[in-house]
C-alpha cells in the first residue's frame, strides 16, 4: 500500500431503488504494518488523524483509520480533497460536507473490516462481525415482530447470522437518518418477508414514523463472516417510476390504481397525496401472504419497484384468485376492455 493509496481499498456500485451507491471497502490488517500505518495517518488531515487518536487500542486505530481511507477516496472520486473539505454535524452529530449537499456519506467498521457509502441522497451503513445472537437484548429493546423473527431460528449459526442481519439493517437506517442513540431501537420495526415469486427473493422494508414521507431501501452485500447492511432515504416522488402501460396503448386515457380509467396518471402529485393521506385501514382481499396487508400506499409503492404489476386488492375475488396481476387483467375485470 502507497501512503494510503488505493491499492487495499475496493469499490463496487449499488443499484438501490433507482440510485447509485458507491461502497467501498477494505481490510483493515494491512494498517497493522508500522511503516503502513504511519504513511495513511499522514495522508489524512488533522481532523481524521484526532479521531484515529481517540482510540486506545492499535486494532481499534486501524479500523478508524481504514474508514478514514474510504473516506478520501470516496470524496476523490466527486473531486473532493479530505484535507480541504469542511465537515460540518447534524443535531446528532451525523457529519456532512457543508460545501456539497449532494455528497452524502457514511462509514462504519467492526472486526478488521472498514465500509463506506456515498450517494447524492442520505445514505447510512453498518458493518458487524458475526458473533453470538443476543436474544435477551433483543426482548429488552427490540419490536415484538423482530424479536419473534429471530426466536423462530434455532440456536447457533441460524440464529446468529440472524441477530447481526436485523441489527446492521436498523444501524444503518438510524446512521441515514442520523438519529444517533437519540432514536430507541423499539421507535421502529424492520420487517423482513418472503418474496412473491418463490419465497426466496426477501423483501425488507421498515415500519417507522420519523420521516413517514420518505421511502428506505436497503442492500445487504455479502462478507463472509460479517453482516453488511447499506440503508437510502428515497423522497417517494423522486423514485416513482412512470407506469409502463400508462398510457395504455388499447385505450384513449390512462389508467390510475385507485381512480380506474382516469385523465391522470398514477405518478401525479394528485396520486401521491391521495397515497400519502391513506389512512390504511381499508379491509384487504389479497389472498397473497404479506406483511403489507392493509397498508394500500405501501402495497402499491412496493408492487410499482418491483414490477409485480396491480396489487391484489384491486381486483374483484374472482379475478384475484387468478393471480393474473397485469394492467390487462384489471381492465377486464372491470368490465373496460
């Protein structure tokens, strides 16, 4: 390794609900080498160079200075200078680049292994050596439906595994949030279901009311050995993809999931509102084992990202039964087409 240069230091870009992340890694052990460790610390400025300072123990120092790598090479690659850059703190003490809103970063390190995201949005990320499962943490200060969802693994590697996923997924929601320890870890849930198609693909979304105007996504690359969890802050109008069949090329309007054969399209601020305001109460007929039963807005926005087509509940009870979710099948069964 040069003076902190990028031959230890990987990259690789995430696909997370429309947006690019950038996640950098590295493994910290090359730092153990004096000669090494002494040329990155150089490298980094006195702010980065403190924080390395506050830890006691060499392990620690490298991990610290690993993440303070990531740091500078991420911000290279926008054409920022870690040395030059003002950090400034959010009322939790989640840094950011005064000079550059749409740079958003965040770091973690745990074993001998050091992370880092940047997006143009807030982004958070968590690392975590897998260990042994903490159930009594988890009965103490986690939601009832994730403390079931571990206590259905058996004990040991299952189990485990398990903890440190869910734990690195609420991580790295409060580091993009940048709610520190100011945020229980009961004040939200993470849910975690099977996929529609096998059961296999899982879907991950959090049930929260912080910031019950956005949408956050998550990404789990895989580290052997680790749980890695990478959280984005998406604003629902941002990321709303305009629907495919809309218009629809049979048809001389198009065509809205809550309003049937409409002037407007599903994508419109008058949709989002009408979304927004859903009061999710409404009795749902979906046959389709899911954790978003009754929750219409949330029902929707998931089918529209993943292209699972018309949820369920919009389709009478025996055009549902047919699992035929197509913008088609809905037509028919409301006598359009």
């Amino acid at each position: 390794m040069g003076c902190g240069e990028s031959t230890d230091i990987k990259m690789v870009p995430l696909e997370i609900g429309g947006c690019t992340v950038e996640l950098y890694w590295m493994d910290t052990g090359v730092l153990e080498d004096e000669a090494c460790f002494s040329c990155a610390y150089q490298a980094l400025s006195r702010g980065r160079q403190k924080k390395v300072d506050a830890f006691l123990f060499r392990k620690d120092k490298s991990l610290s200075l690993g993440a303070g790598l990531l740091l500078r090479q991420g911000l290279a690659a926008y054409g920022i200078n870690e040395r030059e850059a003002v950090f400034a703190y959010g009322e939790n003490g989640k840094p950011y680049l005064r000079d550059y809103p749409d740079v958003q970063f965040n770091l973690s390190h745990s074993g001998g292994m050091a992370v880092a995201v940047f997006a143009d949005t807030a982004v958070g990320c968590d690392i975590e050596q897998i260990g042994t499962a903490e159930l009594p943490l988890a009965a103490k200060f986690f939601p009832e439906g994730e403390y079931r969802y571990l206590a259905r693994f058996p004990k040991g590697q299952q189990r485990d595994a398990a903890f440190y996923r869910l734990w690195t997924l609420k991580e790295s929601f409060v580091k993009t949030i940048g709610a520190g320890l100011a945020l229980p870890l009961d004040a939200f849930e993470i849910v975690i279901a099977a996929g529609e198609c096998d059961g296999r693909n899982e879907q991950i979304e959090v049930r929260q009311n912080v910031d019950p105007a956005a949408r956050y996504l998550f990404a789990e690359p895989y580290f052997r050995g680790y749980c890695v969890s990478v959280c984005l802050r998406t604003d629902c109008d941002r990321y709303r993809k305009k629907c495919e069949w809309c218009p629809n090329a049979q048809m001389d309007q198009n065509v809205c999931y809550y309003y049937g054969v409409t002037k407007t399209c599903f994508t419109t601020e008058k949709e989002y509102i009408f979304m927004a305001d859903c009061s999710n109460n409404r009795p749902c007929p979906c046959t389709f084992d899911c954790p978003r039963h009754g929750r219409c807005c949330e029902c929707v926005a998931h089918h529209r990202d993943n292209d699972e087509g018309v949820p369920g509940c919009f389709f009478s009870a025996e055009a549902e039964a047919t699992y035929d979710r197509s913008i088609e099948a809905l037509c028919r069964d409301r006598g359009i087409l």
